[in-house]
C-alpha cells in the first residue's frame, strides 16, 4: 500500500527504499536459477533470456529478458510490495496513456558485478529525455519511467552500492562533474561525485526510482558478486528498448493482469494483417 510518506518522499527525492520487498524464499529462487544463468555469454540466449553485450565490459554480467527465465521472475511483474507505487506514479490510469493496459516494462534483467565492476553516471533531466521525465501535474504523477531495481544480494559499503544524487530529478543544470564520471565504453564509477549518496539494501530489499534521477554505482572493491534485477515501468503505450518481444510461451502462461503489462499492444480482433 502506498502512503502519503512514499509520495511526499518520492516527489522531493525521486527515489523510495522498499524493504523486504520480496520475501526471503522467493529470493532463493530467483538466485538459484540465476547460478545456472549467469554462464551466459554474451550474445547467446538460453531459452528467451539474453546474455547482452554491455557499452562496457565493466559493468558486469547482464540477462535481458530475465522475465522469461521462469515463474520466479514472472512473479515480480506485478508484485504486490510495488505495484500500487508504480501505478501511481507513472500515473495515467483513465486517460489515453492507460488505453492499453495499465504499465508496460520496456527493460527487464539481471545483473551480477564482482570485484572492480560498476556502472557510471548516466540520467538526469538535462538534456531532457521525454521517456524518463519526472512530471507531476495538479498533485498527479505522470512520470515516464520508473525502474525496480531489486537486491538479490546484501549490499553495503565497499559492495559496488547503486548511488543516486537525491534531489536530481527537479535539478535545472547539468552536473560539473558530469563529463568525469559519465558512462563510457571504458567503464566508470559514481565514486566521488558531489551530492551523491550510496544506496543499502539488505536482499530482498527494492529500490523505486524515476529514471530521470541521477544515477549509476560505487566501483565495488569487496571479493564476491552483487546480484541486482532491474525491472523499468512506463505508459501502455510505450515500446521495447531494445527490440525484444515477449515469448509466446511467456504470453500464454502469464496471468491475464501480468500479460497486460508485458504486452498491452495486441491487434485488434479480426485485424486483417
Ligand atoms: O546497477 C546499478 O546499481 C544502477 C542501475 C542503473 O544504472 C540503471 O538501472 O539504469
């Protein structure tokens, strides 16, 4: 259930930590079949997920598609402990950006970094992106994109954490140190950014933030990996980021509620082509 805090905090920082926000056997699940996933290569699919090629090499290991790699993941389309947030503040319901359905994922996959991996600083609302715009409008939300990035893993300090500047999402000008800690094929980090904070989350936890926020993480320098899914929600009316379609087996399964967010772009009946 979304409260009158989650909204008063989200406008002014762009950002909530929702804690166990999937519980702790369903986190097993999803990371015992991410064991057997993460020996994905880039460039080959097992079933209908993709082991991506990443700008950079230093961002660790990536599987797209990561609703298609069993009822675990499906789970996570429409969890109850983000949903309702969600909803609210891509906003649009009973207007033309719901009219085919309630949300879309236009991304969703998993990642694992290990020691010296992260990922630069990218987003924010200069230059302006119409697909990841914070908007609010007479006390609604109509925000272009927002992402669930879920903990898989314990994630504290040293761990590679994902860092946000809070506040960025409204701000008017790009950041100076911007150029320095951007995304490169080369590979960067947000450590030492000005304004910018480390995220904590237990495994479990969930992070909702809306893309226009400043975003990225800490290079992580402990031994062991960081497990994260990022699942990114705008309008019914959006489109794939990068080309995939959803499976005709994943469409036949899903419930009807999560197969209206994976595909709201069915013909119509009787369409002729
Ligand atoms: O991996 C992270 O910690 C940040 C995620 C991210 O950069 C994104 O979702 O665009």
């Amino acid at each position: 259930m979304i409260t009158d805090q989650d909204i008063f905090l989200f406008d002014l920082r762009g950002y909530l930590i929702l804690e166990g926000a999937i519980d702790p056997d369903h986190v097993k699940e999803l990371n015992s079949i991410l064991d057997e996933l993460r020996n994905l290569k880039p460039g080959d699919w097992q079933g209908y997920v993709h082991g991506h090629v990443f700008q950079s090499t230093k961002e660790g290991i990536n599987l797209q598609q990561i609703y298609e790699g069993g009822k675990p993941f499906e789970r996570l389309i429409d969890n109850p402990s983000w949903i309702d947030h969600v909803m609210t503040f891509v906003g649009g319901q009973d207007s033309f950006d719901s009219h085919h359905g309630p949300l879309f994922i236009d991304e969703n996959f998993a990642n694992i970094r290990g020691p010296g991996e992260s990922i630069g600083l990218h987003s924010g609302p200069v230059p302006w992106v119409k697909r990841c715009q914070f908007h609010v409008h007479n006390q609604k939300f109509n925000c272009g994109q927002i992402n669930i990035l879920m903990s898989l893993t314990d994630i504290g300090p040293s761990d590679g954490a994902t860092m946000v500047i809070p506040g960025s999402h409204k701000s008017n000008f790009r950041h100076p140190e911007y150029e320095k800690s951007v995304m490169t094929p080369k590979g960067a980090s947000m450590d030492g950014v000005t304004g910018a904070i480390e995220v904590y989350m237990k495994k479990g936890d969930a992070l909702l933030f809306v893309d226009s926020l400043c975003h990225g993480s800490a290079r992580r320098t402990n031994d062991g990996e960081r497990r994260s899914i990022v699942f990114r929600y705008g309008p019914s009316w959006g489109f794939f980021r990068h080309g995939y379609r959803p499976s005709k087996e994943l469409l036949n399964r899903l419930t009807p509620k999560r197969r209206e967010i994976v595909w709201p772009h069915d013909k119509l009946e009787n369409c002729p082509y």
